[in-house]
C-alpha cells in the first residue's frame, strides 16, 4: 500500500533514522521483535489514513504490543481515540507543532525529538531583521523567538527568552554591539555571532567582539545575495549554539620597547629551530585560538604560515592586531612574499594561499585565486598540501578549532611525509569540527589542550635545535 501523505519507516528503510515533519505526526508501532514509524501529513489527512496507517505498520511489525507518537495536538489526538477503540495501549505521545526533526531508532523503538535552536536577532535594521528571520525561519531545527531593534529592548528578552544563540549588529543606536556585548555577556553568556557590512574600519571592533566572548562573525546579507548567503549563516548559527563560551578574555600581555619588540613575561626566551616551518589551520573560535598559540612563543620563531577561514579584508585587520600583541612580525601574507624566520603568515581572505620553493631553495608566498576547496576560500588543505610538497616532513601542523573538516586530510598527508602534527582537544575548542575529523582520521600526533600547543611547539622545536 501506497499513499503519498504516508510514509513508512523501519529498519529496511534506509531513511527511518531522521525524519523531518511537516505539520503531521510520526506514529510509531512496537511489535514483539521489531518496530516501525509511519508518517502521516496533517495537510492531507482525512480520516481512512488511521486505518491505512495502522494496516502499514502491522505490515511491518506483525502484531502491535504497543504505540508512541509525536506530532501535531490533533492527529495525535485522533490516533489515541482511534487505538483506544481498537484496546491498544500508547506508551508514549508528545505535541509537537510545526516543522522539526525527529530521529527514529526502530531496533530500540525510540524517538528522539531534536529540540530547536532558539535563537534572537539584535538589529536596528528592519530589513536586515527580516531577512534574517526568513533565513533561519526556513530551517527546521531554527526558531527565531524574539527581534529587537535596540539594547534596551533586547536586553529583557535575553533575560526572559533564553535563547540559545545571538545575532547581534555592530551599529546600533543607544550604545554599539561590542559595548552591549560587554554589558550582557558577564552575566548572560549566550553564544553570539556578530552581524557585520566588514569594512576595514569595522575589522578591528569584530576582533574585540570575539576578545569579548562572541563566538564568530557573518557579513550582512542583502537580497540579492540571500540564496548564496543563507546556508552560510544557517551553518555559523547551529555552529555557535553549540558552541563552548568563556566570560575571560583578555588579550595577552604585550611589552613594547625602543628598537623592537619585547616578548611578554614568561615565555621561552631561547631561539627555535628556524629551519621548520608551522602550518597552522583553524576557523571558528580560531581568531581566538590563534592569539593564545601566537603570544604563548618567543620572539625567535621559525617561519609560521596561517589559514584561517576569514572574509576579505578581515584578515587585514587580524594580522594587525596579532602584529601588536606578538613580539614577532604578523603580516597579512601578499603574493611572492619569501617565507622567513620571525614571520607570520596569514592567508588573504578571500584568497587561496600556498607555499612554493624557488630554484634558489628560497621558499615564498604564492596568492591566487582559485575556486573554494572544501568550500573554503583560504583553505586549510589548499595550504597544507603546498607544505607537503614544499617542506615534506621538515614542518610541524596544527589542527585548531573550527566547523567542518578543511585541514583534516592535509594534516595527515603531512604526518604520512613525516611532520610531527597537532589537533586541539575537545574540551579547549570552540567548535571540535576540524580537529575531531583529523584525530578520526589518525592525522595527528598530540591531541593538545589549546593552554599546551605552544609549550608543545617550543618543546620540539628547541629538541630539534639540541639534535
């Protein structure tokens, strides 16, 4: 039997583990060895479907011993009634309106309703607010509970909503996104991703945000770009949900002196191996990282080369401010740059980065523009398979936090060619996207602690010195 408003899943079917409802209910039958789930649409219900449903899972589990349920008030409702005149027993029901996701495990006859991500959307724009709104309004694991368009008006509804996730506008009126993050986020610390136009001068106050406790960023979209921009901004809201958030931070100590820089209190005041190049990785949560590893090492580094997933013109502003919080040079890396002990590299956003080698034996920057890896534009493996090639196993990779898996199989190429390597443990990471694909992956020697990267980095580097 085939109806199209009703849908079975089981153990034979390959699709019975997820299941996105729309406006109807999922109505499970438990038999002696096995059970099944039938969907039934509310939208085209009429009232021969109870039979029907009920004829399709004995089809599948023989006799029922008993039923559970989720979905609208009315069908469940309507189901009850119709097994209570046959003497069945419902083991379980639950309301759920709507669209949502429910996971079905039919060897163990469970179900497992994924609760939505509440998310509140902070921006004095109507426009932007709206858009938005239909952005995560047409995902089913996203509610919007709540708009504001000032912090005075958000403020009570972080306090009474409780949302999982923030958008939160740089420009506002009453006082600006970075100075309303402070305020709540002491005592609230809900993730938050900053909604930014990125221009340059807005770079260095997105920076401060995330110092602040804001878990990542996203450029404001208009509607012409809404189709291109909308699975991005869906991906960093679930990504920032789930996110794990500090109230500390605080930028490392910096002492600047006449005639260069000083490196902070208690760092390795020794020189490294300057002939092993780093290749570090990282995305969300990464800017953050990435200073607690950078400012963590002496002032004599070997070459350091960066990709972080970044838009244009942002990296600009990152490479400035890790430039004055480091007592090494951080540049924004240009093209035909020669990779140099005492430098960092950060890859253009934007931009694909690589490294190659000259005749000479002269290693240099190569900028271009070729299309996403990963979907990513810098990408990790575009840059850990140009260190490969170029560096073979003189070189140390680092896996840091970030969504997805871009970096993963680079780093293990690099282990295979005999680079010590490192992924960022679970509990340190922001996002443990990157680094959890890497260690299933066997990429990496050390899982590290975020606090004992750097440590682990000079430890091998100043062995290598000794050897």
């Amino acid at each position: 039997m085939e109806i199209k408003h009703l849908k079975v899943f089981s153990a034979n079917h390959p699709e019975h583990e997820k299941v996105v409802l729309f406006d109807g209910v999922l109505w499970v039958s438990q038999g002696v060895k096995s059970s099944a789930a039938v969907w039934i649409s509310a939208r085209w219900f009429h009232e021969g479907d109870l039979e029907a449903g009920f004829e399709l899972l004995k089809g599948e589990v023989g006799t029922p011993v008993g039923f559970k349920m989720v979905g609208t008030e009315k069908l469940t409702k309507k189901i009850s009634a119709f097994l209570l005149e046959h003497r069945y027993r419902v083991l379980n029901q639950a309301v759920r309106e709507g669209t949502f996701e429910v996971k079905f495990f039919p060897k163990d006859c469970k179900i497992h309703v994924t609760r939505k991500i509440k998310a509140l959307i902070v921006d004095d724009s109507k426009t932007i607010r709206n858009l938005l709104a239909k952005i995560m309004s047409e995902d089913p694991q996203i509610e919007v509970v709540g708009t504001a368009d000032r912090p005075s008006s958000a403020l009570p509804m972080i306090q009474k909503l409780k949302p999982d996730v923030i958008t939160l506008d740089l420009e506002m009126p009453e006082v600006d996104g970075l100075t309303f993050l402070k305020q709540y986020f002491p005592h609230h610390p809900v993730p938050t991703v900053m909604i930014t136009s990125i221009g340059l001068e807005e770079g260095s106050r997105v920076l401060q945000a995330l110092e602040a406790g804001a878990v990542d960023y996203v450029q404001k979209p208009s509607a012409s770009e809404l189709s291109e921009a909308a699975p991005v901004i869906v991906e960093k809201i679930k990504a920032a949900a789930s996110a794990k958030v500090t109230t500390i931070r605080a930028p490392g100590p910096v002492a600047v002196v006449t005639g260069g820089k000083k490196s902070p209190p208690g760092v390795f005041a020794g020189r490294l191996d300057p002939n092993c190049l780093i290749a570090i990785g990282s995305s969300t949560g990464g800017t953050e990282a990435l200073r607690k590893v950078l400012t963590e090492l002496p002032a004599s580094i070997p070459p350091i080369v960066i990709t972080q997933h970044i838009p244009a013109v942002f990296s600009k502003a990152f490479a400035d401010r890790m430039n004055s919080l480091c007592p090494f040079e951080v540049l924004e890396a240009e093209h035909g740059m020669e990779v140099l002990p005492g430098r960092v590299f950060i890859a253009p956003g934007g931009r694909q980065m690589q490294i190659r080698k000259r005749t000479d034996g002269r290693t240099f920057i190569v900028i271009d523009d070729s299309p996403p890896v990963n979907r990513h534009k810098p990408s990790v493996d575009y840059l850990f398979d140009s260190v490969v090639e170029t560096c073979g196993g003189n070189c140390i990779g680092v896996i840091l936090t970030g969504m997805g898996a871009d970096g993963a199989k680079g780093l293990h190429k690099l282990k295979t060619a005999g680079a010590r390597t490192i992924a960022q443990d679970e509990a340190s990471c922001a996002v443990f996207g990157m680094p959890r694909e890497a260690i299933r992956l066997g990429a990496a020697n050390e899982v590290l602690p975020l606090s004992e990267i750097a440590s682990k980095l000079i430890q091998w580097l100043s062995q290598r010195k000794a050897a």
